[in-house]
C-alpha cells in the first residue's frame, strides 16, 4: 500500500457503505461511460446505440432530461465555467462523429455544434 493510498483511508471524511444510497440508469439501459457534475445535476453520457446525454436530478438521481445530439458514440463529457464570452456553467460533449456540442441544459438544445 502506498502512502497516498493510506492517507486517503485514514480520512476522516471517507466512509465506507455496503450499499448504495441512491442509485439510477441511463434512460437508453446503455452502459454509462462518463459522470460530470452540474450545479443542479449530474450528467452522463450513455454508449452505443443510444449516443445520448442523460441528466440527473442530484438529490433523488431521477432522470430529468436526456440530450440528443451526436451520431456515433461520445468519446467526452465536461462541465465548464463560461465559454465564448458567455459567463455561465456550460456542458461539453465530443463525439466518434467528430462533434463538439455546448448544451443549454435549461433549453434541453444545443447551443453550439462544430464538427470536424
């Protein structure tokens, strides 16, 4: 055992729990790839065939909303701070299809979409 790893164990603040207090799947019953946290929500990008974006209320794990956008797999998801000027929490995703998406999680739309 490393030293870190023995740090991380004697926290105060780690507790160790059998089992889940909440739990949730992805809407499409695909396998979740990626987690990121919104203020509101969690976010979670689901694997081929459904290629969607599935939000999380963060206090009870219900599906909120389910974002639809790139073709072929998403490869990234990340929460940003303000993006092309817009001072604001903005979602990211890229795609297999050679997309980068900026959502507007509160429109349920993309509110930029390059691909390459």
């Amino acid at each position: 055992m490393t030293g870190r790893q023995k740090l991380l164990l004697e926290s105060p603040h780690l507790q160790e729990e059998n089992n889940p207090k909440l739990s949730s799947k992805s809407s499409s019953g695909s396998y979740i790839l990626q987690i990121t946290s919104l203020t509101s929500y969690y976010a979670a990008s689901a694997s081929f065939p459904s290629n969607v974006i599935d939000l999380f209320d963060k206090s009870t794990l219900c599906g909120i909303k389910t974002l639809s956008g790139h073709e072929k797999g998403t490869t990234s998801l990340r929460t940003v701070q303000g993006l092309s000027g817009v001072n604001r929490e903005c979602l990211v995703s890229s795609g297999k299809d050679g997309g980068v998406i900026v959502w507007d999680v509160r429109a349920n739309a993309q509110s930029i979409k390059s691909m390459y």
